[in-house]
C-alpha cells in the first residue's frame, strides 16, 4: 500500500540530523519508509510543521524543504508463534510451543508435546500464519526409526502433503519426507564436507539418502566422480532426480544397493574419501569403508550417536579399532566434533580420519 504525504527533503549529508529532529518534534510518520536518492532522503511527517517548529528544523537543516511525495507503508513486523496464540490457548500451555521448527522446503515439521495435543490443529495453523513461505505442517508422529531411517508423521495444517523441493547451498532436493530420510540441520555438515574434496578426487558416499552430500560435491566439483549408495529405493529414486536437477549426472552416479555388498564388488579400492552418515549403525560398516578406500589410504567421514557418559575419544578408539580389524590403519584425525544435540544427553560426532 502507499500513500502520499507531506514529507521533508534534505540532502542526503544531514539525513541524520534531520531524522532525529524530526522524530525528536513527533512529525515523522513511522509507517511510512523513508525515501532515499543519489542525493537526497526524503522523510514522511504526519503534519505540516508549525512555525517554530520549523525554525528549529532550517537552523540545523540549512537546505531543508517541504514538499510532498508518495511512500510506501512499512510491512507489519512479523507476529510470532506466541502472538499468534495468545488468546487461543490457556496462558499456561504457552509456554509449551515447540520452539523450533524444521523447515524441509515448504514444510514444517514440530514436536508437539503431549499437553498440547488437543490443540495440534490450531498449533499448524497459526504456523502458516506466521511463516507465510510455508505451505504444510506435519507432526512427529513416532522417532526415526528401522533400516531407512524415516519417520511416521501426523499430518496438522496447510496441504496434505510429504513431498516438497528443499533449497540448500545453491542445490535443490526433492524430497518425501515420509518414504527417505533428509534433515535440514545437517545442512552446514554437507557443506563442510563438500568443502574439503578436492579436483580429481573419486568420492563414495556409502548412504546417500537424497543425496545432500553427493550432489553438492557434484556441483562445486567439475571434476570429481561421487558414487552415491543407499538402501532404500524411495531414496534412490529422489535422488536420481536431484541429480539430473542440479545437472550433475556425468560425475554423480546413484547406486540402489547395500553398501557392504558393492563395497566388495564394483566399488572395491577406488575411493579417496568416504562418506559414512549412517550415526546408528556405521561402526558396523567400517570394513565396507575399508574395503573402497584405495590401497594407499583416504578420509573417510565417520558419524555417530554417542550417549553420555561415552565420550569422542572412546568413539575414536573403536573407530581405529574397527578400522584395524579391516587391515587399515587410522593415520590421524583430521576433525573430530559434535555437529548437534540428538536427544537430552546424547549428539551426533563426526570424525574425519585420515586412513592408510
Ligand atoms: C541417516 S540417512 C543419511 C542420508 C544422507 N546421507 C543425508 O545426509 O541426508 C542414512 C541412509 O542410509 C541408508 N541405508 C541404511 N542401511 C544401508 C545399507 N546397508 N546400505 C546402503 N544404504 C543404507 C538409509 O536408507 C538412509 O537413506
């Protein structure tokens, strides 16, 4: 919306006087934005100033003039979760909203708590009220579970839907929420990792899933092959899409299949770095890595749930450990963090290790 106005013109040099005057005399109208040129700003007023008022104004704002012009109305800030609830919900579950949101393209999916239940419905509206890029809501409806590592989801508001494009570091992926695992809070560790690969290097990624790490190492990367694996033929299929997307069908190749039979097979001895983002299980998988790296070495990307009180060193010894029992030998840690809270007292490690 706009609207036309009395408004002050000063150059552009004595913008900040001017502004804190005019707010200091109560004439600025801070509905409207303030206009700016190459030159000049020019400041709405609410009313025309009065004489003295005025005086005040060209005796610090020699080259002031009044004049009339047509602003634009400054957007509503944002109302939040809370706002948008506050007369909809007892005071004292208010303070239960879920506090963050995973945002999966044009989804969000919540924790609703067990109080807040009844009001689930109520919960998903207001959340596409407040967050108008959004077209869906889900619930956690159970944990991520069994060998494909998905979830159950309730659906609460908006379009009743799983599938949705999510956009990160330049790539998109089309994803189903429901039938292949993607989460959004990995999204700095995809970029991390793409980050360290190298012109040249051949990549495996052992579970792809959608394919967030494979493709955007196909992306940055000209001159890289990616073998993505996974498991799970929902996935496989996504991310056949995803990469003829981000076009980088000649050098990310996706592969329906498990990781320990094509480790041993076609994918046996040609990796420089392996990708293994598997955290329940992938200790089990560490021959597989083994077996893919090239005989002289490589890095491979390890992660891992661990459950206070364990601890990263523990976590590095059984990696190494496993990584013996396969004839190999861990040459250095190269990284070793936790990249997010999982669950009260339990995270998610990462170790990249350099293997020989
Ligand atoms: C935690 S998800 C990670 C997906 C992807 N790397 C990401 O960051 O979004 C693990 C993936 O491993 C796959 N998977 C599980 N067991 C597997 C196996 N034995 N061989 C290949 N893939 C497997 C699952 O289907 C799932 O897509």
């Amino acid at each position: 919306m706009s609207k036309s106005t009395i408004c002050l013109q000063v150059p552009k040099k004595q913008g900040e006087i001017a502004i804190a005057l005019a707010n200091k005399l109560g004439l600025v109208d801070k509905s409207l934005g303030i206009q700016r040129d190459e030159s000049h700003l020019c400041i709405p007023l609410v009313r025309q100033p009065e004489e003295n008022e005025l005086e005040t104004l060209k005796n610090h704002v020699p080259e002031m003039q009044l004049s009339t012009n047509v602003f634009s109305e400054k957007k509503a800030p944002a109302e939040t979760l809370i706002q948008a609830l506050q007369d909809k919900l007892p005071p004292n579950l208010l303070a239960h909203l879920p506090q963050a949101l995973d945002v999966i393209g044009d989804i969000a999916i919540v924790e609703i708590p067990q109080e807040l239940k009844p009001y689930e419905t109520l919960i998903g509206e207001a959340i596409l009220k407040t967050h108008k890029n959004l077209k869906t809501v889900l619930a956690k409806a159970g944990a991520i579970s069994g060998t494909y590592r998905t979830r159950e989801y309730a659906f609460i508001a908006g379009e009743h839907k799983t599938q949705t494009v999510h956009r990160e570091f330049g790539c998109q992926y089309h994803v189903d929420v429901a039938k292949a695992y993607f989460s959004p809070r990995l999204s700095h560790e995809h970029e991390r990792v793409a980050s360290l690969v190298q012109a040249g290097e051949t990549v495996v990624d052992l579970f792809a899933g959608v394919g967030p790490f494979s493709v955007l190492i196909g992306k940055r990367n000209p001159k890289v092959k990616v073998y993505a694996v996974d498991l799970n033929p929902d996935a496989v299929e996504l991310l056949k899409v995803n990469v003829r997307v981000n076009r980088v069908e000649n050098r990310v190749f996706p592969i329906l299949a498990d990781a320990r039979e094509i480790a041993a097979t076609q994918l046996k001895g040609l990796a420089d770095r392996v990708i293994m983002n598997l955290p329940e299980t992938a200790i089990d998988f560490v021959d597989a890595a083994c077996q893919t790296l090239k005989p002289d070495g490589g890095v491979i990307h390890f992660y891992a749930f661990i459950r206070s009180p364990d601890s990263t060193e523990n976590l590095k010894q059984r990696f190494s450990q496993a990584v013996e029992e396969n004839g190999r030998r861990v040459e250095a840690f190269l990284y070793g963090k936790s990249i997010r809270e999982t669950a009260p007292f339990e995270s998610q490690i990462v170790l990249d290790a350099k293997i020989a």
